[in-house]
C-alpha cells in the first residue's frame, strides 16, 4: 500500500513541477547572446543577470546585453 502511495505521489509531483516551470517567465532582467557554434546563428540567449554590469561582465569578445523581453517584476527573485 504505501508502494502505491509512493509511486502515485511521485507520478503527480513529475507531471506538476514541469507544467509549474513553464509557465514562469525568467525573472532576470538582463540577457546576452551566447555563440554555440561557427554559424552567425549558432547562438543561445542566456538571461542570468539582474544588472547591466553583471551581464557585460559576463559576456565573451562577442555580443552585448540587452533588457529581457519576457521580464517580469513579478516573479523577480528577493534581493539579498
């Protein structure tokens, strides 16, 4: 019984978690460009910075920053 409790717990927790993820925005503010291969397209958008001078400071030789468009004040996380 507390097999079948077990499992059905697990099944509901892994079917909820990924729907909760996605409905979230990103909560930084700031995003770059990131090259991931030799193409001129080959880039991935990285939003971890929630100032200007964190996300240029990250950056490689390539690229610049820019305001998340899918920035939220809502779902910001607490400063520390």
């Amino acid at each position: 019984m507390r097999a079948l409790l077990f499992a059905a717990a697990a099944a509901l927790l892994s079917f909820a978690a990924p729907a909760y993820a996605q409905r979230q925005p990103p909560s930084d503010m700031w995003c770059r460009d990131q090259r991931i291969g030799p193409g001129p397209f080959d880039t991935v958008t990285i939003c971890q910075a929630y100032t200007y001078q964190q996300c240029m400071a990250s950056r490689t030789n390539f690229g610049t920053c820019y305001q998340n468009p899918r920035y939220d004040p809502r779902f910001a996380k607490p400063k520390r």
